[in-house]
C-alpha cells in the first residue's frame, strides 16, 4: 500500500502542471530521453505513450523502487531525530 503511494506521489510531482497530459510534461520527456536516448524535444505524444507501454514492468519496477527509498529515508530520519 504505502509503495503504491509513493508511485502515485512520484508520478503526481513528475507530471506537475500537465497531470491530465502527462505526455507533455517536460520532466518525463527528459527522463525517457535519459533512458532511451530519443530526444526530448522531438518527441510526440504517440511515441511518449508508445514508451510508457512497452517499458511498463521497468517502470512499475523504478516506481516501486522510489518508494522503498522513499520508506527508507523516512525511517533514517526517524532514527537520527531519537538520538
């Protein structure tokens, strides 16, 4: 439950001012460019969802792993506030 969370929260931060046109957002484009070398700027709609479907497991993949670091830093700040 709480890595579906932070999935969400990652995906609702990364989509920040284009949430019901997440294929605009400027950050994804930069993050798919990074991961697939296709340049930003020239990507179009259909492909920025083409991406999202075929790399669907990697990305459900890195969504699950910001949440356990998300979990994580939580529980490290914890610990350095007890002490």
């Amino acid at each position: 439950m709480l890595l579906m969370l932070a999935a969400l929260r990652f995906l609702w931060n990364a989509t920040r001012g284009h949430r019901l046109r997440p294929w605009r957002s400027e950050y994804l484009k930069w993050r798919i460019e990074t991961y697939s070398g296709k340049k930003a700027e020239s990507l179009q709609t259909k492909e920025v969802l083409h991406f999202l479907w075929q790399q669907k497991w990697a990305l459900l993949r890195f969504l699950r792993w910001t949440g356990e670091m998300e979990s994580l830093k939580k529980l490290s700040s914890r610990g350095y506030e007890e002490r």
